[in-house]
C-alpha cells in the first residue's frame, strides 16, 4: 500500500482501503489502481460491469446566455446545435490550435455539463475564465463524486438501483432520482464498452457505490484495468 499522506483524498478514499486498493499518486490524488489484479480486474468489466472511482475529474457547469457559443470559440465542435440530455466529445484548443484537453460536454436544463481531465482541471478553469465572455459562469462542482460503471451488464445492474436508466441511449444523458439522491447519469465512458456515468453528492457517494457492488455483476475496479 502506498503512502499517500500528502496526498487529495476521494469521497470514496476509506472505502477504497477497506476493499484492499492499491492506492498511487495520480492528478495529486490517492487512486485506487487495482484491487484483485489488473488483468481479472479487466476480463471482469468486460464481461460483467466494473465499478471505477473517476472523482478527481473536473465537473463544471457553464451557465448564461450563449454559452454554448461562446464555448465554440474554444472547441472544435457545433456545441449550440445539441439538444437538451445530449453529449458530445470534443478538445478544449490553445490559441494556435494545439490541444490543452479532452472533455465532454452535455446541454443541460441549467447550462453546459462538462467534464475535464483531473490533472489539468485547474489549468482548464483558469483558460476557461479568461477567454470566455465575463457573461459566462463557471462552476466548480467540487462537492460532487463521479463513479463510472462500465461493461456489459452495467445497465442491467443499474436498473434495479435506478428504474428508467436503460431509456437512455449512447451519448445521452439526464437527471434521475435515487430516493431524495439526484444523480447525474450520462450513457458515456472511456472503456470501449456500455455504461453510465454518474454524478452524485459526495455525501451520497459511499452509500451508492455499496448499492451498486451489492449487484452480482458489478465488482470496484482500479484505473490500470480500463
């Protein structure tokens, strides 16, 4: 087990321990990169549907008018066309063209969703605020966790937890209700795979994510086996 006293702790970071992570340095956090092996790890979310901790990720809300015309100054992608639940992949570019990120960015009832990558988030906020409009606000998320549930059977897990998630197809996303818990779930992920991911109140991280490895397909899942 690494030393991470110096280093940020996810909502989820006790849990990862009492389930025997391996935890490392990564984006300035401690992040579970394994727990029974990477390649079981893998073959398991590719045949069932794994569970992994992506809250050092930045989640941010774009709020105003025009925002998303203002955002495609910046990006390479016709972000005023999206309708309401849905996504889109695209590059946050430098002056010249050069790629400083990837991120996601769903149209939402309050603004733009986007997702940025947790070890340059901090570097995405600071362009984000100098080069759009005074106009547009920018909210930092950061009393939100996101887990990613990944694999084949991740839907199939989920809807016994949240009712109505299968609705949703590739590249959508919507509010639903667990209890009084909203969650963001977005039908997305990086894995090659089917799967959501999630956008809960940090608070509520732990409580969800004992709901869901409480399903018989789904298992946490360290970084190294994506």
């Amino acid at each position: 087990m690494s030393d991470d006293t110096d280093m940020l702790k996810l909502p989820l970071d006790a849990w990862h321990h009492a389930k025997g992570a391996r935890m490392v340095s990564f984006a300035g956090y401690a992040m579970p990169i394994q727990y029974e092996g990477i390649m079981a790890e893998h073959l398991w979310t590719r045949d069932n549907a794994g569970l992994f901790d992506v809250s050092h990720m930045g989640q941010l809300i774009l709020s105003g008018d025009n925002a998303a015309e203002a955002l495609e100054a910046l990006v390479p992608g016709d972000i005023s066309a999206l309708k309401e639940g849905r996504m889109r992949y695209s590059l946050l570019l430098a002056p010249d063209g050069g790629v400083l990120d990837d991120l996601m960015i769903t149209a939402t009832p309050t603004g733009l969703y986007v997702v940025v990558n947790g070890a340059v988030k901090h570097d995405d906020i600071a362009y984000l605020r100098a080069n759009l409009p005074e106009a547009i606000g920018i909210n930092h998320l950061e009393d939100r966790a996101l887990l990613a549930l990944q694999g084949p059977k991740a839907v199939e897990a989920l809807i016994r937890i949240v009712p109505g998630v299968d609705q949703l197809y590739f590249m959508e996303a919507d509010l639903f209700l667990w209890g009084e818990v909203p969650l963001w779930i977005s039908r997305s992920g990086y894995t090659g795979e089917d799967g959501v991911e999630i956008s809960v109140p940090a608070e509520s991280v732990q409580a969800l994510a004992d709901a869901l490895c409480g399903q018989p397909e789904v298992k946490p899942i360290g970084l190294l086996a994506s």
